[in-house]
C-alpha cells in the first residue's frame, strides 16, 4: 500500500528515467558489479548499491548538490518510485553519497556507472554501422572563487603553518609580513602602489623564509602538497626587482603572466583559459566524443583548461582508445596538432578534421602551400623556382638567392631572406588542406560535424559550473553526468529489456 512505484508508478512518464529505473535498475546496476568496493567482511552501508546508482545517475541529471539530492529522495515520489523506496521512508543522510563517491574513485574501475550504460549501448546495436565520431570540448566554471596573489601567498602560508610539524613556530618569528591568524586581507592603502609593492615584497620574503627554516624531516602526502604549492606560489606570479637578484628579498608582481597559473589555493588545478579573445573563463575542460546521427556520448574526459598535455588534439587520443573498429573522425581545428594525425593514419581511422589555417609571412604574401616540399629527398622549392635541401632541423635556408628575387615583397620581410620550417608531419598536414577543399569533404563535416555541439549544450544545461574540486572528482562527474544523458538518449529511442538482453524497441 506505502510502495510508492505501486501507488503513483502509473503516473511517471513511459520514456522517462524514472520509470526505467524503477522497472529496470537492478538490470543496468546489478549487485555484484559493486562487489569489489567492499572487500572487508567488517560490513557496508545498509542502501542498495541498485539503489545508489540509481541516485548518483539521478544527481548528475538533474543537477543536485548532495542535500538537494536527499530532499528529492525523500519526498519527490518519482525518486522514490525509481529507487523503490516506501513512501513513508526517510532518505539516507548526504553523507553516504560522498562514501560511495569516495569508494568508486579509489576503486579500479572509477567510472563503472558509465561503462554500464555504455554496455548497454552496445547491446542494443544502436551504434552499429555509425562510423562516424565527432569531438569538440567546452569549458565548466569552477566551484571557487579566483584569488589574487596576495590572498593566495596568505591562503599558502597558513596551510603550510597548518599541515606541517615545526611550521607554527617558524611563521612565528620569521614571518612578519602580515599577521597570519588574521582572517581577512592585510590592512593596507590598496590604491598605494608603494604599499601594494611593500605587502607582495614581504610576502614574498615570507614565504622564502618559511620554506628555508621548515625543520628536515619525511612529509605526508598533504604537507608535501602544501609545501610544494607555497613554492610554486612564491615563484609564479612574481619576479626580481630590476637590479636585485631576489636574494635580498626585493620581489614585484611580475610584468608577465605564467602559462600555468595557479588561481586559486582552494582548487589548484583550476586555471584561466580563453575560448576567444574577448572570452575568458576559469575552470577546466569537458572533452567528449559523441556519435552524430544519435548524438550517444562513446567517451569524455575532464581535463586541466591549459597546457600541452591537456590541450584538445592530446585528449583526443584517448577518447577513441575504447573504438573497436576504423571511425571517421570530425573535429575543428584544435585538433588539428601533426601528431593527432599521425594517431589517426596509425589506427587506421579517416581524418575529417578541419585544419588550421596557413597565414602568409607577409600579408598577402605566399604561403607554406606555395613551396613545394619533397618529403622524400627533404628538399624544399620556392614560388621562384630555388631549391634549397633541409636541415637537420627541418629549415629550408634560402638567403642569398632572396636577394634579387622578384618575388621577394610576397615572400618574406627577413633581411637575410626566407626561412621555411617544414614539421615533422607536413605531408600529412598538407594532405588535410588539400581534402578540406573537396565539397564531399566540406559537405560530410558540415552535415555530421554540428551534433556535438548539440549534445554540449545537453550537457552544460544547467551545469555550466562545476560541484567539485580538482581533476579527478569533476571527470567522475562528468562520467556520471555523461551516462544520465546517454540514458535519456536511448530512452527516446525506445530503449526496453526483453528480460534477458537490451533492445530498442
């Protein structure tokens, strides 16, 4: 009579992940495949581990906080009915969905709940014969606010006089900058330039202080973490004062800003990154691959919003580590790094990504295109007809035959004439420029490229902004988030199970 699928289930939506998880959650998050995440015969939580999953998928749908998310368990009948709760029974405490996070991100296989939904997608057939993928990325927000370099040199400071043994006496009498127990910022005229220099310089002094006289002894893993960003804080964000090496504690803000800035103590793996010159953000990057004709997300990452080894053409790679067979790959330009290329030839996957336009050494000027470049005998032949052999280091060195070259206003502006840097990957580069003029190819990118947008606006609506902190807990969430959409989208195309196998009906 209490059972709240029994008394309102007639009222959920057929294609709605309520209903489907209320018939079908034991089918998609059978017990054992949570098995491994308690080994100890010392017990586990009380809640079904069905009925946990079932909850994460819904969080990450709806995007709720963790109280939110024990509110709609407890008096949203929908939740109940998916989780096949009473309707008289009061949900967990918060608390548990943070252990369950806790367990799945230490365990093996962190991001299960996706791969159980990507299994299902393979069941069906859905993505059969769809050889297609399209890649692209977008920024989330961070969930902390972004700090200056006086408030971040404080913030690092007191986290090392906190996390390390023998650091509270150290503060003590060698630092005297500012007063550390104090909570909010240093007391200053902070329209005074001469003040705001004197503060950064002290801090600065302050932080060099603190990390020479730390007494010698072994770290744990979150003083070792305080004290390696206090080092890095005290270096990014300022320089020597013109004149003084740095020994003598004359420090300023630095004129340039560093490439892989920290910005925050709080989260210190968000940074800024710009989508455009007029657009900037702070937070990380959701990569996703997704299959254009059902817009079914195949893979995602969450990674850092700069830097080499985190840039689009990089992640890329491992999104279509999971492929069992030849895709044709469609990208924008970001992706279009030699090396991603070469990725592709090796993996035996067609190349649809758009590549990055060439621009003239002098505007209106030749090309790279306009010298012809033989790969084989690493030799390079200009618009004027010169030949020149590469170097060792891929240069074609044309100098003195630039002298009374006619050609020579639309070629280079170089006194000692024209330099061509040939990559390591400019065949295939030119290869790929060579395609995009094709209309077949410009038609396929146009047609099949644009899905993934749509499903990126799937999956920022209403969750442009992030919930946790650091790389590792935001990519699980994104795993989780990505597999509620996945979900949706197989309900729409009529996803059931037949009572032994997944099917679309």
């Amino acid at each position: 009579m209490l059972d709240a699928e029994s008394v309102a289930g007639h009222l959920l939506k057929s294609d709605s992940v309520f209903a489907f998880l209320a018939t079908h959650r034991s089918e998609l998050f059978p017990e054992e495949m949570f098995a491994d995440l308690f080994p100890s015969r010392r017990g586990r939580p009380s809640v079904p581990a069905e009925v946990m999953a079932s909850v994460i998928t819904l969080q990450a749908l709806h995007g709720l906080s963790d109280n939110e998310t024990v509110d709609a368990v407890t008096f949203d009948l929908r939740w109940k009915a998916a989780c096949g709760l009473p309707i008289t029974e009061a949900a967990f405490h918060s608390t548990t969905l943070t252990y369950w996070r806790r367990r799945l991100a230490g365990s093996q296989r962190p991001n299960r709940i996706f791969e159980a939904v990507r299994a299902v997608v393979a069941a069906t057939g859905v993505l059969a014969g769809r050889t297609r993928r399209a890649l692209d990325s977008t920024v989330l927000d961070d969930a902390v606010a972004t700090q200056d370099t006086v408030t971040q040199l404080i913030a690092a400071i007191r986290r090392v006089r906190r996390e390390v043994g023998g650091a509270v006496e150290v503060v003590e009498v060698h630092c005297t900058a500012h007063d550390y127990d104090d909570a909010g910022k240093p007391a200053i005229a902070w329209d005074d330039k001469t003040a705001r220099e004197l503060l950064v310089d002290g801090l600065v002094g302050d932080a060099h202080r603190l990390l020479g006289h730390l007494p010698e002894q072994n770290l744990g893993p979150r003083a070792a973490e305080a004290v390696a960003l206090l080092a890095l804080l005290s270096g990014q964000d300022v320089e020597p004062v013109e004149g003084s090496d740095g020994t003598d504690g004359q420090w300023r803000i630095a004129r340039q800003v560093a490439s892989d800035r920290v910005i925050s103590t709080v989260d210190p793996e968000s940074r800024h990154v710009h989508k455009s010159v007029h657009r900037r953000q702070d937070g990380f990057k959701a990569h996703i691959a997704v299959e254009p004709e059902t817009g079914i997300i195949t893979d995602c990452a969450l990674r850092r919003a700069n830097g080499t080894a985190d840039s689009e053409a990089t992640v890329a790679a491992d999104l279509l580590e999971a492929e069992s067979g030849p895709v044709a790959v469609l990208a924008d330009s970001a992706y279009g790094s030699g090396q991603f290329r070469a990725h592709l030839v090796e993996r035996g996957y067609r190349d649809v990504v758009k590549p990055a336009p060439v621009r003239p050494a002098v505007p209106g000027g030749f090309t790279v295109d306009d010298f012809t470049v033989d790969h084989a005998r690493a030799q390079v032949t200009c618009p004027a007809g010169v030949t020149r052999s590469l170097t060792a280091a891929g240069n074609a060195v044309f100098g003195i035959a630039c002298a009374d070259c006619v050609l020579r206003a639309r070629c280079t502006a170089a006194i000692d004439g024209k330099t061509l840097k040939v990559r390591p990957h400019d065949a295939l580069q030119r290869q790929a420029r060579r395609r995009a003029r094709d209309p077949l190819w410009i038609n396929e990118y146009r047609q099949h490229r644009p899905m993934v947008e749509r499903s990126i606006a799937w999956l920022t609506r209403g969750n442009r902004k992030v919930r946790y902190r650091g790389v590792a807990k935001n990519d699980h969430w994104l795993h989780h988030r990505s597999a509620a959409l996945n979900l949706c989208r197989l309900l729409t195309m009529g996803l059931t199970h037949t009572g032994t196998a997944w099917a679309l009906a």
